[in-house]
C-alpha cells in the first residue's frame, strides 16, 4: 500500500510480558517516528530514526521499551516487562525529512491486562 | 520544552454553520506548525504546513493561518463529513519530534 503500515491493529497480552510492534513506513521515506497516544491526549514523541540510526530517543519513558530499524525502513517497537499504564496506542509516522509533513499509520491499540 | 495549547476541547455547530479553532503555542525557533485530522480508531491525517507568521493555507472548507504566538483552523460552511478530532502540532529548529495539543473534538450536526 501507499501509507504508513502497522501490525497488529491491537495487541492484547497479560502485565510482564513482552511485546513487539511493527511500522512498515511510506517506500522512500528517510525519517521514521514513534508515538504514544492516550485517550483524550495527543500523541507524545518516543523515538526518531534517520535511516538505521535513532537520531532521538528522548521520549522512551524508560529500559523496557526498544526500537530497531535494521535496515532503514521497517522499524520494530519492543516493550519488555509490560506494565498496565503502557496500555495506550503507539503511532508510527513517517517522512522525507527535514521539515517535510510526518504522515501516520493507523496504530497499534495495545492493551495490558 | 515547546508547548501546544488547543481551544475548545470541544465544538458543536450546525451544518453550515462557520467557526474558527485556536492552536496557542510557545516554542523557541519555530520550524513548523501543522495540523492534523483524526477520526476515531485512525492516525492523524496531515492537513497543513505552516512556517511563518502571516502565512495562510487553504483546503476545500478549511483555512489555517499562522502569527506569532497562535494559529487558527477556520472552517467554513462545514458538513458532518468535517466532524473529527483536530490536532495541532509543531517542530522547532533542531528537532525533528512534533509536540502536539490536545485537539479540538469538532462535531457538525446534520
């Protein structure tokens, strides 16, 4: 397809496990982003890679989430140890770089029981 | 720390009814300011890049425009299919990450 590519759709698992979300960005597309979005909130910055590089992770809340990007284009979240309040849905985005629009996939709902 | 406020929370007007949603922002070296849509259980959708007060975009019933401390999304004569949540987000030099608010809820009532 031509959009941003997220899988699963939603995730259900029990508190302590481990989990990996998957981004498959726009083809072309330098820059990749992470992001966290709770009810009622905007979205908040995990992560940002240009190519296969994590040019800022500032946003990881703490060691138990991860990301890759391998090969510069598809990049995988992983949370270890889940916890109830990592419930929420992580966006992934895309871009050219520089200052061109970061377009989204559609998330992954991720819920923690 | 860049800071995005967005007002109202919520919105509802009737069809065809013109309205305005304010994005009030506070950064250091804006870079951009953009503005989303969201519809339930789906990502932001990306509307518009602004880069400089004075500026203004325009897309079917929408207009945004930009100074220095604010930015407005107008809509104009808007239809049920406008009725979604509206994101404003920006970057500032340096950072690529978007800091957003916390988005109007527009409803338009048939």
């Amino acid at each position: 397809g031509a959009g941003v590519s997220q899988t699963p759709s939603n995730k259900v698992t029990e508190k302590g496990k481990y989990v990996e979300l998957r981004c498959d960005p726009i083809s072309g597309h330098t820059a990749l982003y992470w992001y966290r979005q709770s009810l009622g909130q905007g979205p908040e910055f995990l992560i940002y890679f240009q190519g296969t590089g994590a040019a800022d992770d500032s946003g990881l809340p703490n060691d138990r989430f991860f990301a890759v990007r391998p090969e510069g284009s598809v990049s995988t979240l992983k949370i270890q140890r889940t916890e109830r309040g990592d419930s929420a849905v992580y966006l992934c985005a895309s871009s050219g770089g520089g200052n061109q629009p970061q377009h989204f996939g559609d998330g992954t709902r991720l819920s923690i029981l | 720390e860049d800071q995005v406020t967005q007002s109202p929370e919520a919105l509802r007007l009737q069809e065809g009814e013109s309205s305005s949603l304010n994005c009030s922002y506070t950064v250091s070296g804006l870079r951009g300011l953009f503005w989303y849509r969201q519809d339930p259980g789906k990502g932001p959708e990306f509307l518009f890049t602004l880069y400089s007060a004075g500026e203004e975009k325009e897309k079917e019933r929408l207009k945004a425009t930009l100074t220095k401390k604010e930015s407005f999304l107008h809509i104009t004569a808007p239809k049920p299919e406008d009725s979604a949540t509206y994101l404003c987000a920006v970057t500032h030099f340096g950072n690529e990450k978007l800091t957003f608010g916390t988005g109007t809820r527009l409803t338009i009532i048939p």
